[in-house]
C-alpha cells in the first residue's frame, strides 16, 4: 500500500521513509501541504498519509480541512505527526479531519502499528463499500433476467433525457413483447416460461451495442434505450433484436420451441419527449401485434 508522507524536514522524512519501505510499504513523499494535496489529488493517490503538523505554505490542519472538504470516497486515513501533545491540540487535530496522531520525535515501531491499524480500518470500508455496491446493483436488477428492473430502466431513460437535453442528437425507445406468451406458460408451465424469458433476455442483451440499455418493462416485456439512434437507426437496431430471437428456437428442458417477439420503435430527444417516446413506442407495438406479431413497428 501506498503510504504518503509529508514533513519539510528531510531527515525525519527519510527515517520514516525507510522504516515503511523495511515494512513493505510504498512511500510517496510530499516535501510542503501544497505538495501534498497535488498528490492527493492525483488518481490512484496514497489513502494512507503521514502529516507533519507544521510546515510551510500549507500546514497539516490546512491539509487536513481541505481534504475533509473534497471527495470521501475512497477514504484517506490521516496520521497527524505533531510535538504537542497537549490535549487541546490533539482535539484540534482530530478536529481537522485527522484519524490518528503520533507525537515527535517519531518511535518507528509505534508508528508502524498505527499504519497497521490504519490499513485495518481501510480495509473494513472497501469490503462495506462493495457490499454497499453489490446491493445497489441488486436493487436495480430483475431476478429471473438478470437485466435492469423496471425503476431502473425507467431512470436510464431519464437519464438519456437529460444526455440529450444537454449536449443534443437523439435516441431511440423500443418497447419489445414475446408473442403468446400465455400460450407458452399454459401450455408448458411456468418454469418452462421462465425459461423462455431468461433466453430471451440473453439473445437481446449480447444483440445490443454496449452503451444501450436493457430492462424488464413487465411480465414479457422489455424496454431497450438505444442513445444516437434516429428514426431509422432504432428500427434497424429493432429488427437486429426480432432477428436474434426469432431466428433460431429456444431450448429449455429438452424442448425446442419457436419463441418471436413483437417491437414498437420510437425515436427523439430531451426530457418534454420522454412520456411521448415511451407512448409512441408503446402504441407501435401494439400495431405490430395487431399486424400478425412477429414484426417491428415505428411510431407515426
């Protein structure tokens, strides 16, 4: 782990550079507070940080404060070295934002026990945080797709909304329903529609560029946001997705069904276009289903 160590003062610096390089650290240092925050603001930066307490430009306080004041992820573990150990001046230095102090002159082997506790601490957050993410992404996730659920698809449609309300082009909206699916359920039962609707799900996610967007929109819908699509461009990506289906049948517990999809298309731009595109797009397919399904429809 990098470790960031910021004093003025050389000879102190390098006995501490030394004794966490013989610790299997990886020492950065900083020669000033300025200095310091440079590198802190750097990616892939030190989140561990020795801190003089006086020196010049900056002082450790003032690095600590702005600090504080910026990002809080990932978290950087302050250790405040200081002469004063005066109580009033340790409160003020964890005050600043400082998790831990040392008190000059340094003893090495009190200060490598405090990193050790420091890179505890650091670790305990990073796994926090990943669980943290891991449920993020599992609340926006359907359970039997995998894909975005529908809050979450709704949201990257606002999202592509607001993309283009500030930079401009257009995107496009393709609403897309399994054709008789209640038959596939009544007929088989639904572990075998269950089945069907991963399948689906899978030949429509590996069809789409990377950038698109995928949710379950319902029971046996799907809802696709396709960014820098026009008119022309969300139909063709339409008929790429009735292709990836239809085109070769779905196997599930040792039977080979004929599995198509029915796609109403629309395409536009900005947040006012938002309830229209999904109406559009919702209308056009129930003209392709009423059209004998098995089609792509664009909005008039």
């Amino acid at each position: 782990m990098k470790v960031l160590i910021a004093d003025d003062d050389p000879i102190p610096r390098r006995l501490v550079e030394a004794a966490l390089q013989q610790a299997g650290y990886e020492p950065v240092v900083a020669v000033n507070g300025e200095h310091a925050l440079r590198i802190l603001s750097e990616p892939n930066s030190p989140r561990l940080v020795v801190l003089d307490w006086e020196m010049p430009r900056l002082d450790g306080l003032s690095v600590c404060r702005a600090l504080r004041a910026g990002r809080q992820e990932p978290y950087v573990y302050v250790l405040l070295l200081t002469s004063n150990d005066s109580p009033d001046a340790v409160v003020e230095g964890l005050d600043a934002g400082a998790d831990d102090y040392v008190t000059k002159p340094c003893n090495l082997n009190e200060l490598r026990a405090r990193l050790r506790a420091a890179v505890r601490v650091l670790t305990l957050q990073d796994q926090l945080i990943a669980a943290r993410e891991t449920s993020r992404e599992q609340a926006m996730r359907d359970a039997l797709t995998g894909l975005l659920n529908r809050a979450a698809v709704l949201d990257a449609l606002q999202q592509e909304c607001s993309r283009t309300d500030r930079i401009g082009g257009s995107f496009g909206v393709i609403m897309v329903d399994v054709d008789h699916f209640k038959a596939i359920n009544d007929t088989y039962g639904h572990l075998v529609g269950d089945g069907v609707l991963r399948e689906v799900a899978s030949r429509l996610r590996t069809t789409l560029r990377t950038y698109d967007s995928i949710g379950r929109f319902g029971g046996e819908e799907f809802l696709v946001i396709a960014p820098g699509c026009g008119a022309i461009g969300a139909r063709e990506l339409a008929e790429r997705l009735r292709h990836a289906v239809g085109d070769a049948p779905v196997s599930y517990s040792g039977r080979s069904l004929a599995v198509t999809i029915s796609l109403g298309v629309s395409a536009g731009a900005g947040s006012p276009a938002r309830d229209a595109l999904l109406r559009g797009a919702d209308e056009a397919l129930y003209a392709a289903k009423s059209n004998g399904r098995n089609r792509a429809m664009s909005a008039a």
